[in-house]
C-alpha cells in the first residue's frame, strides 16, 4: 500500500511519538509498503510557544495538498492534532475520505500545566478530531476507558515495543563510583520540561541519589532548584541503556504521559519502576505486580517499594512487548480509500 502518515512530531524531535513512528515507519517499509511522511520539515515552521525546541508548520494547507497529489496515497494516517494534523484532516474530510488517527499525547493536560488552560475545551475540540476518522488508536486500556467516557468513539487497541538489543543489563553503569555519591540511585529519564513533573521526583525525601538524564526547557530552573540532583543532559545509544541499568529505582512521575515508552526501556534494562497509578505505569508496572515496581498515589512510596522488586524479573516482562506487534496493529486498522481514488 501506499502509506501517507501526517505528523507534526518527526525527526529531530526526540520524544516517544518519533520514537514510535519512526520504528513504525521502519516496519512498514520492510514489508513492501510505501511510506511517506509529512512532517514540519517539508513546512516552514515556527517556534512553539512556551517550547522553541518543537517547530510548527505555518499554513500548511497547500503544500500538504501538493505533496499528496505528488505521492498518490492509498491510506492516510494522522498523527497529531497540530497544524499538518489538522491540514490533513481537512483534505480527507472535503473529499469524504477514510482515515485513521492515533492518540499519542494528553494535549488538553500539557496545555492546562504550560498555560493554564481548562482542559474541556481542548477535549471538545480533539473529540471532533478524532470522531471524524475510522479508528483511533490508543495505547493502553485506561486511556481507551477514559478517552470513552469523555465521548471519544472507535478507539482501537495499540500496543507498544521495546528494542531488545538496544536496552539491556549487560553494562550497567555505577553512578555511585562515578560520581561518588551514596545509592540508592534513583533514576529519571526523558524529556525535561513541566509537564512531566519531574519536580515531584526531585522534591521527595528518598534515601541516596537522584539523577536526571535528559535536556529540556525545565533543565535549568530544576538545576538551580536541585543542586544536589545530578544532571547529565541528554545520553544515546549504549550509555543510555548504562545510565538505566545503573539505577537502583527508575522513578516515572508524570501524570500526562499515555504510554510512556521509557518505562519499557528500563524494565529491559533490568531496573524496577515506581511511578503514580495513573495511565501508563497503571496498565504497564500495575500489571505486572511488586516483582517488577510499584505505582500508587504517594510516589515516595512507590520508590521505597520499588527499591524491594526483582530485577531479575524486570526483563522478562518487558520482553512481551514487542515492535512487531505494534506494527501488526498498525497495518491492520488502516483504511484504504475506496476506488478509483
């Protein structure tokens, strides 16, 4: 088939939507599909407000309908509900077209922590969205329960993977020789900014060390804030899998996320999670049990429980969440246009 995927978050962006689509998109290529994806790099853009790092295509409208015109799509998958999320919508929707869409970020709450917005609105505004596609797809049950009640229709089941080979025990970094620091090392990783509520990981009372690998627009104020929390800025590749396999505890604290695939990573990596019973680590770490973390409403709790979990167990849990089920689910509930569009 021939694949159009529209999305506002693409490479260089490093978060978990890229990290997903991108291996999607990998996927999908390998099984004889063509792909294209419109991303802000076909666009000029424009910072996002209160996040520079993230740019948004400036009316895109008319160079997304030339680049369909060029590729000629079979399918139309719609990622984000930002501005190339929209421009495809609409193409889709004066032509009477199918397509799918997937929920990937909690917009209405990360607009509610950065400006302060009220979240139903934005809630009313990505029902629309949504609603108007053949499937929406979601990456876990307490975010299909909740998406539901606030009317959203046709959710579809999405799983996520985990690189295998790429994030493992093998070479665990020693934090505490490294730095000279006392464990238990309780551990961060990802994206720095306000919404992922890093703060509330940072302001607990826990025994040893915190750390924070990652970069972003919060980096800084938390420093200054945390002088005692080590920063390492953003790690890659084998040093990342290190940093993960080197902490006692990986503490998850955002309230916003809707999978949250570093909790993968590190349960390969071999070290437990403790994060808030929210969605996420509910339908990730709450389903696997006390042997691999711990997530309830008192996230200090969660830590000091987690501290006791079997990393011997992490692993193997992780390991039945695999990319080519992903994949699988992906292709599956795609909607090809009718003939002889």
């Amino acid at each position: 088939m021939r694949i159009l995927i529209a999305t506002d978050a693409w490479l260089p962006q490093v978060n978990g939507v890229v990290r997903t689509m991108s291996t999607v998109v990998d996927g999908l290529r390998a099984r004889g599909h063509e792909v294209e994806v419109v991303g802000p790099d076909r666009f000029h853009t424009v910072p996002c407000p209160t996040y520079p790092e993230i740019r948004l295509a400036t009316w895109p409208g008319p160079t997304f309908a030339r680049i369909v015109k060029a590729f000629r799509p079979q399918v139309l998958h719609i990622v984000t509900e930002a501005p190339i999320g929209w421009a495809a919508w609409r193409w889709a929707r004066r032509r009477g077209l199918p397509f799918t869409t997937s929920y990937h970020t909690r917009f209405p709450e990360y607009v509610q922590a950065r400006l302060k917005f009220g979240i139903g609105p934005c809630h009313e505004i990505l029902k629309r969205f949504h609603n108007a596609g053949e499937a929406t797809l979601v990456a876990t049950a307490s975010l299909r329960d909740d998406l539901a009640a606030r009317g959203f229709t046709k959710l579809t089941p999405w799983t996520r993977g985990v690189d295998l080979e790429r994030f493992s025990p093998t070479h665990r970094h020693d934090w505490t020789k490294a730095f000279n620091v006392p464990g238990p090392v309780f551990i961060n990783v990802g994206r720095v900014a306000v919404e992922k509520n890093i703060e509330a990981f940072l302001s607990l009372d826990l025994p040893g060390t915190k750390i924070v690998v990652g970069d972003g627009p919060q980096r800084a104020a938390l420093q200054r804030r945390f002088p005692d929390t080590i920063f390492t800025g953003r790690l890659q590749d084998r040093d990342l899998a290190s940093a993960f396999a080197g902490g006692d505890v990986f503490v998850f604290p955002s309230l916003t996320d809707t999978f949250g695939l570093v909790l993968l990573e590190s349960l390969a990596c071999g070290t437990p999670v403790a994060g808030f019973d929210v969605t996420g680590p509910r339908d990730i770490v709450g389903k696997g049990g006390a042997r691999i973390g711990a997530v309830g409403s008192d996230l200090r709790a969660a830590c000091l429980a987690a501290l006791k979990a079997d990393r011997a167990a992490c692993r193997p849990y992780a390991e039945q969440y695999t990319w080519a089920a992903c994949i699988d689910m992906f292709e599956n509930v795609l909607r090809p246009f009718p003939a002889p569009h």
